[in-house]
C-alpha cells in the first residue's frame, strides 16, 4: 500500500518542478557520495588480513555460570562493615 501525501509549497522563488529537479539532485549527490564511501570500504575489507575465528572453551558457559553465581553469593553473605568506606573513581 502506497500512502500518498500532499506538501504545501511555501516557498515563491522556485516552482514545484524546480524543487523536484533540486531535491533529485541533492538525492542523487548522496547516492554518490554513499556509492563512493562503500567502495572505499570494500576495498579496505579486500586489502585487510582476514581475522582469526574466535574459539571458545567447551565448558566456558559453565565456567562463567559458576563464577557469577559465586560472586552473586559472597555479595548477598558479606557483612555491610566489611565494605570500604571510600569510592574510588575509576
């Protein structure tokens, strides 16, 4: 479904087509411009080494459940005098 929508021309020094053919070449000039920035970035992406896959330990899930888990005990068990007095900034 297209929805069709009418704009008030407010400005008196260029006629509907003058804004149409100025708005079309504003687009077209950003077209070029995104044309141009995407073609320097494929060729950087060609010219970079391909990165390394990522490999992640087996049991790492479990490892991490685990120490979160423990971290999340020992701050529900610690006593409120134990915490230091001072924030520190970091």
């Amino acid at each position: 479904m297209v929805a069709l929508m009418a704009v008030e021309i407010t400005r008196r020094d260029m006629s509907a087509g003058e804004l149409r053919a100025k708005a079309a070449r504003q687009m077209l000039a950003i077209a070029l411009v995104l044309k141009g920035a995407k073609v320097c970035l494929l060729e950087a992406l060609a010219e970079s080494s391909n990165p390394s896959a990522l490999r992640l330990h087996p049991s790492l899930t479990e490892f991490y459940r685990a120490k979160t888990s423990g971290l999340a005990a020992t701050l529900s068990t610690r006593r409120p005098s134990s915490r230091p007095s001072k924030r520190y900034a970091a």
